[in-house]
C-alpha cells in the first residue's frame, strides 16, 4: 500500500513510500538535499520497517533534532502501525 508523511524540522517535506507487509519500497523524498535522499532511497529499498529503525532513527541534521532519515523511520513505523490496524496515515 501506498503511504505519504509530512516530514517535522526537515529539509523534506514530505515521503512517500510503499509498504507491504513490513518491507518498504519505492521511497520518493520530496524536496530536500537531493543527492543525500536518492542514495537513503536507493539504499534503504527492500529493507523492512525494524532495519530502517535500526539503520535511521535517532539521526540528526544540525540542530533539528531530527533528519530527514530518521523522519523516515518514524513514517514506516507509523505506517506498519496503522496498516496492523487497518488504517491510513
């Protein structure tokens, strides 16, 4: 299924990306440091949601407090979550 977030504190602003059961794939940033994001999408695509937690979360840009990498693994994570329940983000 096809799912999009709204990135907080990026550079990014938005991903969008598929997920099926818990492997992601075709991960598109929007906006952003371009060269950076194409090689997280290339990557990162196949990975599931738990690799993309371990590999991404709690990277930070700067003093954001946040990256547009580990703005993804709170996406998928997000995503996992709500497809479980049925549910869109």
């Amino acid at each position: 299924m096809k799912y999009s977030y709204k990135t907080k504190r990026t550079c990014s602003s938005k991903i969008s990306f598929d997920l099926d059961d818990d492997i992601v794939s075709s991960i598109v940033f929007t906006n952003g440091c371009e060269g950076n994001l194409q090689t997280i999408q290339r990557l990162l695509d196949g990975c599931t949601v738990e690799q993309i937690e371990e590999k991404c979360g709690g990277i930070q840009c700067g003093m954001r407090g946040t990256s547009c990498a580990d703005q993804l693994s709170v996406a998928v994570r997000k995503a996992y979550n709500k497809s479980l329940k049925g549910e869109a983000i």
